[in-house]
C-alpha cells in the first residue's frame, strides 16, 4: 500500500510543473479575457487559449503525448525494447536504414532538415547498420529515426493522446481548406463581380506580405518562416496556419496566435491608419450603386477561379477549390441543406478543433522563445502596412477613375478579415456621413483580399517548400 501511494505521489503532474507552463498560463489568461471579456474573435481564441491550457499543464501523456515511449526494434534477430526520450507532440517513427554501411546515417535518410531537426530533440539520436536480405527484409540490425514517415519493417507501440490525433487535422492540412468551405458557402462575391476594379484593392493590400517578408529575413529567419510570418498581413488565420504548416511548423502556435488577435483588433488598428492617409473629404467620397449580378455569373466566377487556380498554382488549390465550393453551393440554390450544414454545423465544428488544435502547439518551451516576440513584431507591421497599401492604392486609383471615384477607406478592406474590414470600412465611413453606405462597396475589396492571400501562400509553398 505504502509503495502504490508513492507511485501515486509521484506521478502528481504537479511534481512536473516548470516555470515555462506558469508564464503560459498567464498568456492564456490574457487571450481568454481578450476573447470573453472583450469579445475579441471569441470563436477562436477561447478554444485556441484553452489549448494551451491544456498544452502546458502536465498530464502523464493522457491527452498529449509527452512521455518516452518503448518502440520494439530488431537486433541481432531478436526483437528489442528502447525507450525513446520525450520529444513533446512530434510523431516520431523508427525505419531501417539502407544496408550500405559504407554511408552516413545523413547521407542514407537524404534529408538534412529532418536529421537536425531530430538531433535537437533527441540527445543520443539512434543511428545503426542492419542487414537486409535478398528480399529487402532488415534480419540484423538497430533502427535510425525520421520524422512522419513510415516503412514496412516500422514497429512501434501505440503513441499519442486523444489530442495529438485531433491535432491531426492540421497536419494534414485538413482544417483550413474546410474553414473556406464554410467562408465561401457564407460570403456573396456579387460585390466584386459587380465592381472588378476592386480585385486591384485586394492585391494592393498584399503589399504587407511581402514587405514583411523582406523584413523576417533581415531578422534573421529563414525563407520559409519569413513567408509564414509575412502571411499574417493578409489577416486570414486559416491560410497563416495552412502555409505555416508546410513550411515553418514549429512556429505554428506564435503565428496563428498573431494573426487571429490581430484579426480580431482589426477595428482598433485599422482606423487610424485609415484617418491618417485619407483627408475629410476622401473619407465622404459617395460610390456609385452596384449593379445586381446575375445568378449564371457568380456560379461562372467559381468553375473559371477554382480551373485557373488548379492551373497556374495547384498548391493553393485545396484552399481556392473548397472557397469556391462553398460559394457554388451558395449561388446555385439547390442545395440548401449542404449550404445550412457548411455555415454551421461544419464551420462551428471545425473551428473547434482548429483552435484547439494551434492551442495545443504552445508549449511553454516552445512558445516562449525570443523568436515569439519577434513574430508579434512584424504581424503588426504586416498588418499596417497592408492596411495602407490599400488604402494608398484607392488614391491612385482616383487619378485614374476621375469620374467615379473610389472612397480610399474600402482600400483597407483588401486584407482577408471576412466580412469585417469591410464593415470597419463602413463605420468610419458612416462617422464622416452617416448617410454614405460603404459596406457592399467594400465587401469587393475584401472578397478579392481572401482570394489574393491565398494565391499568394500557393506561390510561397511551391517556391519556397523544396
């Protein structure tokens, strides 16, 4: 009895607490009031912040795995146990190496990111020469480590928690493409088809990304995490997490914290930027009426978007392709309970397990990194200098469209905070003239802002991914 209950003390996560996991908790104290007390983007930072409650109290290995885990290898052939130090929520697998023992462990795996990824993790990583036979069948040897791959000699026990397996659907890249689906089945894209000058506002508003691009690499990031932080200009949390989970994973929890907070502040940083590059009389300017856009040509806009998409840049295909799916079961009014279940049962579902999900990326030894800071940093940045490219752009715009000039504040609207950049737009717009109604107007701008992002991630991906 006396030996259960100090097996029981114990295994008290409370005797497994650091510092890092108590700074965490404060963080998350901080987004839970941001996101109850002042209702900013409520709907994914409370499940992104309760993540990482989770994330960074101890808890065994039930729910995340985090312990050591016993792989049973072959040696000699005969099979062998060998406990893997902990190496957090990264799925680690065991594969034979080739039989060449005149070669590196490096030089057989090929993958030089990998190898030093695992040696930072691991402090002995396991490397090894096994015999194969005729047959490729490893009958002598250890095993080498890899990361997410699997062979058919790979023998592992059961490994992960419940949440690890949640987690699964970001690193397959399946949460963000089901987002846009639930975007597109909500949004009207009749705005930007009614005034196609607007898709120039949208790409202006790109000018954040990749100014911050630029300027990641000056602090010393790589090519890769420069595009994955540049991308939070473009104020579209689904497509940050797409792009950082293909080329910078492991700041996965800094950006899509940075780029849904500042989502979420987008009417207390928009504004002023917006008031400081327009004058009072820009800020009045009175759009002309859209026209009504026929059923025929929104459902054309989403066939010719999602076939160019696939064309030119396939890698930006699983996000473009589900936004236009959504939009086509919107427009094409047969399918109304596909429409229903994609705004909300899917999208409320979905949204759930993405925010968790980047929760349970920030650990605290992971998190709190000086690199974190620098993330917030240039968020910000991209953010404003998205916002003004917009708007800036509007203002060229008018010395060219002199008879129907453009309202500078619907620039703003070009980045993907869907639908409300544009009514940030509106309201100030409204504050200038109560009677001037900018919403629709901006709504184009806005529309052609998501699109534009996400084109712009399938570049970074196929660029800059190999």
């Amino acid at each position: 009895m006396v030996e259960a209950f100090e097996t029981f003390i114990e295994g008290m996560g409370i005797f497994s607490l650091t510092w890092q996991m108590a700074v965490m908790w404060v963080v998350v104290s901080v987004l839970l009031y941001l996101g109850v007390a002042k209702e900013f983007e409520p709907l994914l930072l409370v499940p992104i912040a309760f993540g990482a409650l989770i994330a960074n109290i101890p808890d065994n290995g039930m729910t995340i795995a985090k312990m050591s885990r016993e792989v049973v290898s072959c040696k000699d052939g005969q099979p062998q146990k060998t406990v893997i130090r902990d190496v957090g929520a990264l799925r680690l697998h065991l594969i034979p190496l080739e039989h060449d023992k005149t070669k590196t462990p490096d030089e057989i795996v090929g993958n030089e990111a990998k190898i030093a990824e695992h040696q930072a993790l691991m402090s002995e990583p396991m490397t090894a020469k096994p015999t194969v036979d005729a047959n490729g069948k490893v009958v002598k040897g250890d095993y080498t480590l890899k990361g997410q791959a699997t062979q058919d000699y790979l023998l592992t026990a059961p490994e992960g928690g419940l949440f690890d397996f949640i987690g699964l659907g970001i690193k397959s890249e399946i949460y963000p493409p089901l987002i846009f689906l639930g975007v597109g089945a909500l949004t009207d894209f009749g705005p930007l088809l009614a005034a196609p000058r607007t898709i120039l506002l949208g790409a202006a508003a790109q000018i954040g990304v990749a100014v911050t691009f630029f300027m990641a690499l000056m602090f010393g990031f790589n090519k890769g995490e420069s595009a994955s932080i540049g991308i939070i200009g473009g104020a579209d949390g689904p497509t940050s997490i797409f792009l950082a989970m293909k080329l910078a994973p492991h700041l996965l929890g800094a950006i899509a914290v940075a780029a849904y907070t500042y989502m979420a502040l987008v009417p207390l940083i928009q504004p002023p930027i917006m008031k400081l590059l327009t004058t009072h009389k820009e800020r009045r300017i009175r759009m002309k009426s859209l026209r009504q856009v026929s059923k025929g040509e929104k459902l054309f806009f989403a066939v010719l978007v999602t076939v160019a998409t696939i064309l030119l840049i396939p890698d930006a295909s699983p996000l473009i392709g589900m936004l236009m799916l959504g939009n086509f079961l919107r427009e094409s009014r047969v399918t109304e309970r596909l429409v229903g279940a994609a705004q909300n049962e899917l999208m409320n579902i979905v949204t759930i397990l993405l925010g968790t999900s980047v929760g349970l990326t920030m650990q605290g030894e992971r998190f709190l990194q000086p690199q974190t800071a620098g993330i917030i940093c240039l968020g910000i940045v991209a953010f404003g200098v998205a916002t003004a490219g917009g708007v800036l752009f509007a203002k060229l715009m008018n010395l060219v469209w002199r008879k129907s000039p453009v309202n500078p504040l619907i620039g703003s609207a070009g980045v993907s905070a869907v639908p409300m950049a544009a009514r940030v737009s509106h309201n100030v717009g409204q504050k200038e003239d109560p009677s001037n109604y900018l919403l629709m107007h901006a709504m184009g701008p806005n529309v052609a802002g998501v699109i534009g992002t996400a084109v712009i991630a399938g570049y970074y991906i196929a660029t800059l991914s190999h």
